[in-house]
C-alpha cells in the first residue's frame, strides 16, 4: 500500500509516507516529538528526496498528531517545505497541524521581501547611469532652490517681525557657533599668520625687506585668510552639528510632529541657525584678524630684524577699511552658506543612523565647496570693480 520512512533522532522526527502511484502518489509527512532549536534543527535532505520520487501535482499532507514541544524550529521546517512542494508543483495540506503553528506559520510567511534589499546584479548600462546621475543632481538641485526660498521667506517674515521662533533658541546657537568656537579659531588664525610670515619672510629676505612682511600678513589675512579659515572650521564642526541635529530629529519624526502642530520646520529650526551664523562670522574674523596678525607678530619679531613696534606700526598702514569690510562682508556670506549646507542635508537626511552620518558629511562637504566657489566669485567681482 505504502512505502514509509522515518527521518530525525530522539527529539523531533518525520516520517515520510508515500502511497503508490496506483492510489494516487500521495504524501503523509508525521511530525513528532519536541521541535525545539537546543536539539538542532531537522533536515530537509531526506524529505526532498523522499517527494522527488512523488508525482508531479500530487498531494503532501502534514500530520501532527505525537508533537510535543515546539518553537520557531519547526516553523523554519515548514517554510522550507512550503518552497520545496512548490517548486516541485506538489499541493500541501497543512490542516492536521495545531492551530497556534499554522497562526504563526501564516505570519511568517504573510511579509514579503522588502524590495531593494537584495543586490542587483544586473549591471546598468553606462548611458543609463549617467542620466540617473542627471536625474539625482538635477533633484538635488531643485530642492536646494526649494529650500533657499523657504529660507528667504522665513528672513522677511523675521524683518517684519511675524516670523515664529524662541530667542531662547537664538541666543544658544549664537553661544554654540560664537563663543564656544573661540578656541579653534585662536589656534588655526595664529597657525595662519605664523605660515604667511614665514612663507613671506623667505622671499622678502633676499631683498631686505622684512618689514614688509606685516604688509602680507595683514592683507591677506583681513582680506582673505580669516573668513575663508574660519569659514571652513565652522562648516567642519557647526555645521555638521546642524546636520547631525536635524537629521536625528527627521529620523525621530519631530519635524513631522512640528508641521502637524501648524509650526513652520523652516521658522522654528532653521531660521535661528542661519541667523547665528550670519551674525557670529564677522565678530569672528574680527578675532581671527587679531590673532592672525599676532602669529605673523611673533615671527617677524622673533626670527626677522624687525621690531615689534615697526612690525605694528607697518601693519597699521597696510591694514585699510577696504580690505577689513572686504573681509567682513565675505564671512557674513559664508557664515549663511555654512548654515544653509548644514540644515538643507539635516532637513532632507533620511530616517536611519547611517543616513545621519551621510547627511553630516555632505554638510561639510558642500559648505566648504561652496565656500571656495564664493570667494572664487567675490574675486573676480573685487577685481572688476578695481577694488
């Protein structure tokens, strides 16, 4: 009538049992004992090869009725049956199991893979992925365009004093991005002017010319060096600290729970941060232009033939207003694209902890390049001004 086999040890086993082709082809598979991951899970080698030799279309029916203790073991078992009887076009009948493994059995199996999860070997061809990378750049830049206007709104709603945000929340950033970056500021500045006047002084030697490295040191660092310098260590730790703090907070939903309570995202969060910003920079180039002429102070009057009153009294005369405003209007401009790059990848980051990591390296990746874009820019308008 029937041929039967019986697979596992002591603990869980499966007894196969197939009808010959006369009655059907069909398949019983028995299930008993404790089914439990301490013992090891069961093989499935011996049950395909048991409904290899079944009838294509055929019927399995899965028995329960000397099951003992189980847990997710036996329902690996079954999943892994489920794919084998469909792949061999069998029918399977899961009615004599209990009721709480066909509940589970249905849940683990009711989820479909999530899509994007899986490597894609299908290579794309080169055409396609450069009008991808067209289509994602030209995304890129729609939103930051998007986002710039939101920003200008929020500033005339500021002007006109109906912009929502708590001053508490200025007057912290201004401490985060002002007085708490006093320190790097004084050690890159004075770093600054010790690399001009040595760089300067080897030149200016040959020529008996020392005094006026005060000259070079001064006006490149009021008219170039301190803005971009402290431009630069701004955008490496407040802005990337912008894009850490909104990146986590799109990733908790608090943004979303601010525009669902009628809260401008843009007024409440990212207004006070472009503002600090914009404020803070010219205080501190004013501070990196003091410590800038202070580094090259320390090298024109300690390894060059000139006195520290002749070095300050020749920086007095190199230092105009023109190049000091040059200056400060350059750092008011990089302090907002600072605060721009910072909260427009916070404000966009994804809802992972990797995409918080992404979103602060692209933060101060693209300040400090669009940093360099705009001095670049305010060059060439100074030159064709003549200023």
């Amino acid at each position: 009538m029937a041929q039967a086999a019986t697979i596992g040890r002591a603990a869980g086993r499966v007894s196969v049992e197939r009808a010959d082709a006369r009655a059907g082809g069909a398949v019983r598979i028995s299930l008993s004992g404790d089914w439990q991951f301490a013992r090891g899970l069961e093989p499935l080698g011996p049950v395909r090869a048991a409904l290899a030799s079944g009838a294509a279309g055929g019927k399995v029916r899965v028995e329960a009725e000397g099951l003992g203790r189980w847990d997710s073991s036996l329902i690996a078992f079954l999943v892994d049956l489920q794919e084998s009887c469909a792949r061999a076009g069998l029918e399977l009948d899961l009615a004599g199991l209990p009721e709480g493994v066909k509940r589970l059995l249905d849940l683990a199996t009711a989820v479909p893979e999530r899509t994007g999860t899986g490597r894609d070997a299908r290579r794309v061809p080169f055409l396609e992925a450069v009008g991808r990378f067209a289509q994602t750049k030209a995304a890129d830049a729609r939103r930051s365009i998007e986002f710039l206007g939101a920003i200008a709104i929020a500033l005339a709603k500021l002007v006109t004093g109906r912009a929502s945000f708590r001053a508490s929340d200025l007057f912290l950033y201004m401490q985060e991005c002002g007085a708490q970056a006093l320190p790097i500021v004084t050690v890159i500045s004075i770093l600054i002017g010790l690399i001009l006047a040595f760089v300067g002084s080897v030149q200016l030697k040959q020529f008996g010319a020392d005094i006026y490295v005060a000259d070079l040191v001064a006006v490149a660092t009021m008219r170039e060096m301190a803005a971009v310098m402290t431009a630069i260590v701004l955008a490496g730790r407040t802005g990337a600290a912008y894009a850490a703090q909104l990146g986590t907070m799109q990733g908790n939903e608090e943004i979303d729970a601010l525009t669902a309570l009628g809260i401008s995202p843009i007024e409440f969060l990212v207004l006070p941060r472009v503002v600090a910003l914009m404020l803070m920079m010219p205080l501190l180039c004013v501070y990196a232009n003091l410590m800038g002429i202070l580094g090259g102070l320390i090298v024109g009057s300690s390894l060059l033939d000139v006195t520290t009153t002749g070095y300050l009294v020749e920086t007095q005369h190199a230092a105009s207003l023109t190049n000091f405003w040059i200056g400060i209007s350059k750092s008011a401009v990089f302090g907002a694209i600072v605060a721009f790059a910072g909260c427009l990848k916070g404000m966009n980051a994804g809802r992972s902890a990797a995409a918080v990591g992404d979103a602060t390296t692209g933060a101060v990746v693209m300040g400090i390049l669009y940093i360099i874009v705009a001095d670049g820019i305010f060059s060439v308008v100074l030159n064709v001004l003549g200023i």
